[in-house]
C-alpha cells in the first residue's frame, strides 16, 4: 500500500494534471478583495506553478507601520516543519542520518524517564508518532531552554503517551529534537546548517531561524475587532526546529519550487517523495499535512502574533504561501490559501467573510451583559438576601455557588483549552494573545460573578438570625 501511494505522490508531481493559466491580475485582485474583507493588518503571498513565480505581493502595513511587501520578513511558525524534515532528509541521504534507526543511538544526550524512548526513530519523530506528547513533558521548561542541546537535555523527566508508531499526535517537540540531531549530525548549529545547505542553494537570503539575522516586526492581535499591536510571546524561538523560521513571500516562492520538485533541488526526488508519504495513522508526512481527498500537501502555523499557510497540489503543479503578522481566534491566512486554490483549479473562489468580527462581536456583548449584570447584582444584594430571609442559612449558601461558574471555568481555562486542542499545551500567557477577545470576556464574567457572590454573602452574613 505504501509503495502504491509513494507511485501515485510520484506520479503527481512528475506529470501534473494540466491546470488552467493562473494570471497574476486575478491572483492580485482576490488577495486585495481577501484583505478588505478580512480587515488584516498585513498580507503578504506568493503562488508558484512549476519552476516559476505566478505572483508574489504584500499588502496592508506592519507593526511599525510600513507597506508590507514580498521581501516583510514574516515568522511562519509550524511551516517550519517542512524545513526541518528536509534538513534531515540532506543528512539521510549523505549517511549522516539513519531514518529507521532509534534517535537515541544518534542523538548523544537524548534520554527520557520512559523506556520506550530509546526505540523511537527518526522517521518517527518526523512522521509525528514517535509517542512524545505535550502531556508528558513538561513544556514550560522546555521554553525557557536556549539551546536545542539544553532542550534536549531537559526532555530527561519525560514520559512518552503511547508505544512508538503505534499513535499519531502533533508535538513541537518531535522537530526540536530532529534539529537538533541536524545539528550533531551536520556539525554545525541548526541555524547555520539551514543557512548553508537550505537556505543558500535555493537563494533565499532574506531567510533565517534566528531573529537576530532576520528580524521581523511585531504582529498584532484582534482584541474584539481591533487590531492591537503586541511585543512577541517570549518562548524558545530562534535556532527552533518546529517554528522557528522567519522569510519572506520572495524566499517562500523559491522553497516551494523546490519543494514541489522543480528548479534548483536541494534533496533527491525520493526523499521528497517520502516527505509527503502519509503514514498508516494519520494524513500526515513529515512537516506536510496530506489531503486525503486532493493529495495537496498543507501546513499552517501560528505564533501568537503570526499566521501563515503553505501549500502544494502535486495534481496540478501551484504552491501557495499566504502569511499574516497577525493571529486571532479566526485564521483567515488558510482561508485565502483555499480560495487561490480554487482560482487555480478554475473554480470562483469564496472570499472569507466577517467570521472573526462577527465572534468577537458576540463575546464583546456577552461581556457588556455580565458587567451590567453584576453590577446591577451587587445593588440588590441586599433585595436579595432580604427575599430569603426565611430560609435555612445552608440552603441560603448553596444558592450562592452558581454565579461562581465562571469562576470555576476561567481557573481550568488553559486545562478546557488545552484538552479542546487535543492534549496540546496551551498556557495562561499564550491565550493572552491570539485568544485575547476570549479571555476577556470571561475574566469579566468571573470577575462579576465572584463580585455578586461576595456582595450577596456579606448580605446574608449581616442578616439576623
């Protein structure tokens, strides 16, 4: 079966279906469309098709006010994946790497509390079923870590979630370790191994996986439909191997030629080919998400203050990048991947809507009502506590714990969040951000509920007995 798909990928980007003449007008003019639509700050975007760039732009403005252009430095966040598997992948074919061996046997340092760990291999750290979870690992000491040998190190309490291979789970951790076994088996940092083998051959020079050789400004955040600017969230980011990159739309038009297999190669055919092989567990390569229906290879990511999209159609030989110095509760950078698709593929292409206006708009309201209410709740404490006078004290009390539900609901707000993003770690700092409208409203909720709680208990407290 693998063998049959790893033809059928092969065969897609050897001989793609024939696709109708995308005009840079009409790719320039949806983005445009895209962007009032959406009300994002900054946009920029480059299609491919073939060895060639159909269009590559930005549009809108960065934190410091300047035209965002195809040379903005951009973060692409979880993109990055596909960077780290390719590194990788130099490595394996040079015999530097061994892609089914244990990455504990390559990887000096790497050691876990969980036995299991030293049966992981490379190929599943990339595949994401190596086991490593962000529930058993303490991810906020990862973060304060500044090296990828430091990170390593730390992993030594850990425990994996499952047997290896056995169970597919997205975790930052799997391309971290992977950079950093780039780094022991390439002999030189992360950043500069990308820099000399990656970036260099493929002329992307305006690319790093450091901030301080490739700076970009700060993003934005939509705080009920306001875009604020914000200083990036502190985390481990540069020398990083599962988002730490930073380029522009010109270098991403470069990366995805190459990766679509066209112009300058950087890896053999066949590894490109076993990039984009999902495994038996999941529609998932290595740092390309696969489309069960199209074939079309995506990632997105997202760092707080920055969205971005990468796509491939081995069908039709397009790639597109759409990235955004901006992150909200609605990621419209994949939704405007989707629509260029469709004018690809000759479809109409549906313009995003006011999705992310229209939610914050709601839980702006929601947050204005429980303001109102809890005040309102406080002043008639006393009313309150008056009607049930004749009550039994206890009863009295009980009736109190409700308005303290979204008290109990802000407290488990990073555990809800958490489990709702399917064991990913999601921390207090973190839903500050990209979250903000959210973690407002039901601070405010909490803070109006806990204050009728207090009044409404100092009333009954000075009710006579």
């Amino acid at each position: 079966m693998k063998s049959l798909l790893i033809s059928l990928f092969a065969a897609g980007a050897l001989f793609p279906a024939p696709a109708p003449a995308l005009a840079p007008a009409s790719v320039d003019a949806y983005v445009r469309d895209a962007v009032a639509a959406t009300g994002l700050p900054g946009v920029s975007v480059v299609v491919t098709h073939g060895g060639r760039v159909v269009h590559a732009a930005g549009y809108g403005h960065d934190s410091e006010g300047r035209p965002v252009t195809a040379d903005t430095p951009m973060r692409v966040a979880s993109v990055s994946k596909a960077f780290t598997a390719t590194a990788v992948m130099t490595l394996v074919e040079r015999g530097k790497i061994r892609l089914d061996d244990p990455v504990a046997a390559q990887l000096p340092g790497f050691r876990m509390a969980d036995p299991r760990a030293s049966r992981v291999t490379v190929r599943q750290l990339l595949n994401q079923t190596s086991g490593l979870s962000d529930t058993t690992v303490d991810v906020n000491a990862l973060e304060e870590t500044t090296t990828l040998a430091d990170y390593t190190a730390r992993l030594s309490g850990g425990r994996l979630r499952a047997e290896p291979g056995t169970r597919w789970e997205y975790c930052n951790v799997n391309y971290d370790l992977a950079a950093r076994l780039v780094e022991v088996a390439g002999g030189r940092d992360f950043g500069s191994y990308l820099r000399e083998r990656i970036f260099g051959p493929l002329g992307m020079t305006s690319s790093a996986v450091s901030d301080q050789e490739v700076r970009p400004a700060d993003g934005y955040n939509s705080v009920y439909g306001a875009w604020l600017s914000r200083p990036e969230l502190p985390a481990f980011l540069n020398g990083s191997g599962s988002g730490g990159v930073v380029t522009t739309a010109n270098d991403m038009g470069r990366w995805l030629i190459a990766q679509s297999g066209d112009g300058r190669p950087v890896v053999e055919r066949r590894s490109l080919e076993t990039m984009r092989t999902p495994t038996a567990t999941r529609s998932y390569g290595m740092g390309w998400g696969v489309e069960e229906e199209t074939g079309q290879l995506v990632h997105s990511g997202n760092l707080f203050t920055y969205t971005a999209v990468a796509a491939i159609s081995p069908r039709t030989g397009y790639g597109f990048a759409v990235m955004s110095n901006s992150a909200a509760l609605q990621d419209d950078t994949y939704t405007i991947m989707l629509g260029l698709t469709a004018l690809s593929e000759g479809r109409v292409p549906e313009l995003p809507g006011a999705d992310r206006l229209l939610y914050e708009g709601i839980l702006a309201a929601i947050a204005l009502v429980a303001a109102g209410l809890g005040v309102l709740g406080v002043l008639r404490a006393r009313r309150w506590a008056g009607r049930r006078s004749g009550s039994h004290r206890r009863w009295v009390v009980l009736r109190l714990l409700p308005a303290l539900l979204p008290a109990v609901v802000l407290a488990t707000y990073p555990d809800w969040v958490s489990f709702l993003a399917n064991g990913r770690t999601v921390t207090w700092a973190q839903l500050t951000y990209f979250a903000a409208p959210l973690s407002i409203t039901l601070l405010v909720t909490a803070l109006a509920g806990a204050a009728v709680t207090a009044a409404r208990a100092l009333a009954v407290s000075r009710r006579p007995r």
